[in-house]
C-alpha cells in the first residue's frame, strides 16, 4: 500500500528549546494549518524542518525529536544548522525569492552565496525524502523553499509520482526573468509530474516563463518537458470549514464574543489580522483608515481597529523597518483622532491562538483584507466562515488570489486609499439583508471546495497525468522493440527509410547554415543510402536548393517543400502536379501586414509557398496573430484552392491537397517493400504515417497524439537508432 510523504519547509509540529528543555507545540500558518487535518486521515508522512537548528541541541535531544515526532505525529525531521537557516531560509528564501515573486524588486538579493546554501539545503531534503520513499509514494512538495526538489527526486526516482504546490504567486516573466537561477528554478519544478498554482493568472505566468526560457509549448496545460509530460494547473487552496464555522458555538468562544462585544460596545469594528510583512500591505491599510476617519468625520467614536500583527521574521531588515513604521502610525492615528474614551486603534503584535481568533472573526463587523500581493490569504475565507448568523462585511484586496473565488466581498485596489474609505462607509452602510446574501454565497462556495477537496482534487490530477504518462510511455520505442525492429530490418532485402528533417534528424533552426547537417548526420545517410537494399527519402518542408545543397551528392530521394518537389536517386526534381502561384503576390502583402505588427516575424517565400515564422515572437503575441491569422486566410483563400497549414511556429499557404504523404505514396506504392520505417515530429508528418500500412514501423519524434505507432524522445534518439541499423 502506496503512502503520501508530505514535503515543506517547516512540520506541522514546532520545536523550542527554552531553558533547557524541549517544548512540542503545533505550527502555526497556511500551510501546517490547512493541511493538517488532511494528512492525519491519510497513510502520510510528514517531511520538514523541526525548528531548532542542530548545533543547538545535544545528539541525545536529536535522537528524542526524532523518535517523538516518528512516533507520535508521523513526521520525519530534518536537521539544519543556525548557518543553514539563516542562509537558506532567512537569505535565499525570504530575501531573494519571497520580494522577487511579491513584486517587490526593490527588496531582492540577487546573492550568489545565498543561492549555493539554497541548492545545499534542497539537497538534504532530498536526502531525507530518500531515506523514505518507496517507489509507490507519491512525494507532495510544497512552497518556494523547496522548487528545486522535484527535479532532485527524479533523478534519484525516475518513475516516482511527485506534486509540486506553490502557495505564493508566480510572478510574470519580466519580473522572473530578473532571477540569475531562473532556468535552474523551472528545470527543478519540471522535475514533478504536476505543478499547482492558486489561481490561472499564476498558471499563465508559469508557462509564459516555462516558454521563454526553455521553448516549452503547451496544450491546456500539458507541457512536454524534454521527454515527459508535465501537468501544470490551478487549484485554490480552501479551508478546513467546519472547524471554523463549528468553533463559534462552542461555549468558551460564545463567552470571548460576548466579552469583546460588552467592551467595546455599539462601536463597529474593523478587523485587520495579518502577518508583520510588507506584501500584506498593513502600512498602507492604516493609513486607508486614518483617511477614513479625516473624510468621514461622523464615524469617529463610532469605530475601532484592531490591528492584529503577528510577528514575522523579525530578523529580516525589511521587517523590522516596517514595525517601526506601524508603531509610529499607530501612534499618530491615535494621537490625532483619539479620546479620553476612545482609541482609534487597538493594536497587538503577537499571534492569536485557534480560541482567540474565532471570537475575533465573529465579532468583526468588517474584515479588512488589503494584502499588496497574496498567493491566496486564507484569512479572508476563515472571516466569511466564522460569519454562522450571516452579518458581516468583507473588504478584499484585488491582489490577493482569494479574490477570484469571493468575488461577493467589496474588492479594493490596496494602494487606493480613496477606494478603501469608500469601501469602508459601504460596509457600515451595507443592510443586513445584503451582508448575509453575499456571505451565504461564499460560504456555500468555501463548503464546497474545502481544504480536503483541495487536496483530493490536486491527488486526482497527479494520478491522472501519471496515468497519461503511462500510456504515452507504452508507445515509447522500448529497448525491446527496437531490438525487433533492427532484427526486422537486417532480415529484409527490400527497405523503405522515410525521414523527416527538422525536428527529426537535427533540432528546429530557422537559418539555413545552423539547419546543415553535421558530418556525423551526414555520414549516417550516406552509409544508409549505399546498402543497396535500401531507399532513404528526406521528407522536408524546406526548399529544393536547400536540400539539394545539403544532399545533393548522395542516393537519397528528396521530397520539398512539404510535398511540393519530389527527386529520385540523382534525378531531376519535378512537381508531384503542375502548380500555379499566381497567387503569391496577393497573399504575400497580407502576410506582410502582420509580420509588421509582429516583432520578430517575418516571411519566408518558397516556389509554391509562403510562409510566416513567428518563432523569434514575443510567444503570446505570436500566438495570438497566428490566430487571427489562420481565421483571416480561411476566409481568404476560399475560392483559390489554397490550403492554410499550421505548423511548429509557421502558418504556411500552399496549393490545395499538396502534403508529405501524397508526395511519399510515390515511393511507398512501389511494389516489394518487406521493410518500411517513417520517422517525423510534426503534423505534417501525419500525412505519412497514415498512407503506411499496420506493419510498417512509423515513429513520431516527441510525445503528444499522432498516428505513429511509437515514439522517440528527440533527435539524438534518432540518430542512435539510424546507428543501431548500421551496427555501429
């Protein structure tokens, strides 16, 4: 029976040392919170950090952590030393990688060192999962500490199930792309099977990124990443939403509201709990308020803030900078705006436990939510859960994922203070009747897809892509069948050999001179075409000169231009029907408009085609006016008996019924062939595949659907199979 080994940075249990003695207390944040309900009623282990670093502790205390955090909770401690947390957690991570994908690029270190003891540490994760993990787990990594560590695991694991979630944003490409490790980042999360965002506006910036920097395409989601394909999606974190609703009723919390309530009597209250972080935009938030307050004159003694602060790596410069700024607001919004008997803000740093905060949610009449940039905020759909008599009123930042999903609550622009105070008035002047039909709304939405669907759908989607790897694995060429193949080629005295060019036997180039063959290319086809029990033919969509040039000189049939230009061993070229183009001119001009409004793009004009490139584009541009393209010369070229193909990057017009696998028949209709092999990567090699018949060996280069019974993962397996024939 297969486990889940849980994966972060921290365990859902905390370690203190206070005066000499160990102290067990549970963690407190998004992560150890929602998930942990989830991963007691799952056959899971728990992988992390414990919270003391190990040159602090004595061997015998290490042996007793890790016994009782075994033994008692089903988590597994990994040990760092004070250097290793202050140089992975508090630099890499939380100076280098949390301001860079907040936006806030003014606060990130680009610090070599800090990036090799963020690698080191990934690298002891890896270990530890190692020491774990049998080859039926599924592995779940979570959060920015550990993006390297999928990548890690397979190498050590190839067929292992991994989920990758990250619980932050993903930042756009400009922003990424500032990163010096931005390709080692991508390459180790194209380590996992699937990767998971809270939102698609982060699933977008991912594969924008993923495209830029490595050529990875996508469809719906689907990356094929060197030789496998990864699942990339979105799944919004939710809430364990019993325990938060439930929780009001219980008589303690009952007593705790009644105790606020009677303190701060008919006065409103605004609740603002947060972690002291300069994404979460508490700054920002209080000087919203006190501009409320100066332009609402009739609300003051009518209404309170209490201001929740947790402290939040207090060891970071940021963060200490930014509590002496809140302090010192506070202090003047109170000083200024304050009475005898009334405080405008009430403010406490210090984390509220599970039994505080419930009484907190319940007696806020308004939840003011205004992170500058938020993964998710989880806090936002803890209020709406705690709200069981339906009253209160949620004001929500834009930036914060949470806002796609409670699009119910009064959305704000954080950093539009005028936006905030009128949000605020709103609030208190919202009827009850309309408070509790948006909250109910939300509620039910948060009932529904809560921290256990959460977490089943994200277990679902990762057995799904296993399951579709598997099936692509099947058609993989394995060491077995092409031993079959090679034995079937060797026993056979009449062999065809159809191969495609780009994508197939050298990767895709634009330029001419960088698509040449190499002598070693060379040299292969050329000892294929002389075995006199051979007919090798090139099926390419380039131009005859270029093939010509190229292999003019050896016994190879040539087909052009996707099917345009066919040549027979040393013979003349001849067009497979005689062709017009006539109608070049036309269609040339209309290319060219979008070439212009294209950066990147440009035209490439063959004897009976032409063709717009747009693979030097910005990608999503491209995309775009590729689509708009192909919609435009449909209609176009209705009546000219034109075809409109699409391809890896290019749009091409061509004659009608013209393609690869029209102009192949002329080879493959021959009668007497006991051995024939078609080997392409794209569309157009389709056309081949299905004009064989169920005996001919077709392989499709690349993984993704196709009419090819098998599948090669790149050019260099290429290559080695054309060498295998040859018995080198």
């Amino acid at each position: 029976m297969h486990k889940l080994i849980i994966v972060s940075n921290r365990l859902p249990i905390t370690i203190e040392k206070r005066k000499g003695s160990l102290h067990y207390r549970r963690s407190v944040g998004g992560l150890a919170t929602g998930l942990g309900s989830f991963y007691k009623s799952y056959n899971s282990s728990w992988i992390g950090w414990c919270g003391v670093p190990w040159d602090k502790i004595e061997e015998k205390e290490k042996k007793e952590i890790e016994t009782k955090l075994i033994n008692d909770f089903g988590c597994f401690p990994v040990f760092l030393s004070k250097n290793d947390v202050e140089m992975y957690y508090y630099g890499f991570c939380n100076r280098t990688i949390w301001p860079l994908f907040h936006y806030f690029t003014q606060y990130t270190d680009y610090d070599r060192d800090l990036w090799k003891h963020y690698q080191r540490v990934n690298k002891l994760f890896c270990d530890a999962v190692m020491e774990l993990a049998e080859p039926d787990d599924v592995i779940w990594i979570h959060d920015y500490h550990l993006m390297l560590l999928p990548k890690l695991i397979r190498e050590n694991l190839p067929d292992a199930k991994i989920g990758f979630f990250l619980h932050i944003p993903f930042p756009s490409f400009e922003i990424f792309r500032l990163l010096p490790w931005r390709k080692e980042m991508l390459d180790g999360l194209f380590g996992a099977d699937l990767i998971g965002f809270h939102t698609y506006g982060y699933v977008r910036h991912f594969l924008d990124s993923a495209h830029r920097l490595w050529g990875y395409e996508h469809t719906h989601g689907q990356v094929t990443a060197g030789n496998r394909v990864v699942k990339v999606d979105a799944f919004p974190m939710g809430i364990d939403y019993e325990r938060y609703s439930s929780a009001v009723h219980e008589s303690a919390v009952q007593k705790e509201i009644n105790r606020i309530r009677k303190k701060l009597g008919d006065r409103k209250i605004i609740l603002s709990i947060d972690r002291l972080d300069y994404t979460k935009g508490v700054l920002q938030r209080l000087e919203a308020f006190e501009f409320f307050l100066e332009k609402n004159p009739e609300y003051k003694e009518k209404v309170i803030l209490i201001l929740v602060a947790a402290p939040s790596r207090a060891r970071v410069e940021h963060y200490y900078s930014l509590k002496r700024q809140i302090d010192e607001l506070v202090g003047k919004i109170n000083g200024i705006h304050g009475t005898i008997d009334w405080q405008p803000v009430w403010y406490q740093y210090f984390s509220l436990p599970f039994r505080k905060l419930i009484p907190m949610y319940n007696a806020a009449d308004v939840a003011l939510v205004t992170p500058l940039r938020d993964g998710m905020n989880l806090i936002a759909k803890e209020f709406i859960a705690t709200k069981t008599e339906g009253k209160g009123v949620l004001i929500l930042s834009e930036m914060a994922g949470a806002a796609e999903e409670l699009g119910e609550a009064i959305i704000v622009n954080p950093n539009n203070k005028d936006e905030i105070a009128e949000a605020l008035k709103e609030a208190f002047e919202m009827s009850a009747e309309e408070q509790i039909e948006r909250n109910k709304i939300m509620q039910d939405r948060l009932q529904r897809y809560n921290v256990v669907r959460w977490a089943n759908d994200f277990m679902e989607s990762l057995s799904h892509i296993k399951k579709l790897q598997q099936e692509l694995c099947a058609r993989r060429l394995t060491p077995e069948m092409k031993r079959k193949l090679i034995g079937d080629y060797l026993n056979h005295n009449r062999r065809l050999i159809l191969l495609d060019y780009d994508g197939t036997l050298v990767p895709f180039a634009e330029k001419p001179e960088r698509a040449k063959p190499d002598n070693e290319l060379l040299n292969i086809l050329k000892a294929l075409a002389n075995d006199t029990k051979n007919e090798v033919v090139i099926a390419s969509g380039r131009d005859k000169e270029a093939l010509h040039k190229w292999f003019g000189d050896l016994n190879l049939g040539l087909i052009a231009e996707h099917g345009v230009w066919v040549k027979e061993n040393r013979k003349v070229w001849k067009m497979i029907e005689p062709l017009r183009n006539d109608w070049k001119k036309e269609i040339r001009q209309f290319l060219e408009s979008y070439a212009d409004r294209t950066p990147g793009s440009f035209i490439e004009e063959k004897g009976f085609s032409i063709v717009w490139h747009y693979r030097k584009a910005d990608p999503e541009l491209g995309l775009i006016r590729a689509r708009e393209l192909i919609d435009d010369l449909v209609n176009l070229t209705a009546n000219l008996n034109l075809q409109v193909l699409e391809g890896n990057k290019v749009v091409e017009v061509k004659n009608a019924g013209i393609n690869k696998g029209r102009a192949a028949l002329q080879w493959i209709a021959k009668e007497g062939w006991d051995f024939i092999m078609a080997i392409g990567d794209d569309l157009t090699d389709e056309d081949i595949f299905e004009m064989l018949s169920d005996t001919a060996y077709s392989i499709k280069v690349g993984l993704g659907p196709s009419k090819a019974s098998f599948n090669l993962d790149s050019t260099v397996d290429v290559k080695l199979l054309l060498k295998e024939l040859l018995g080198e």
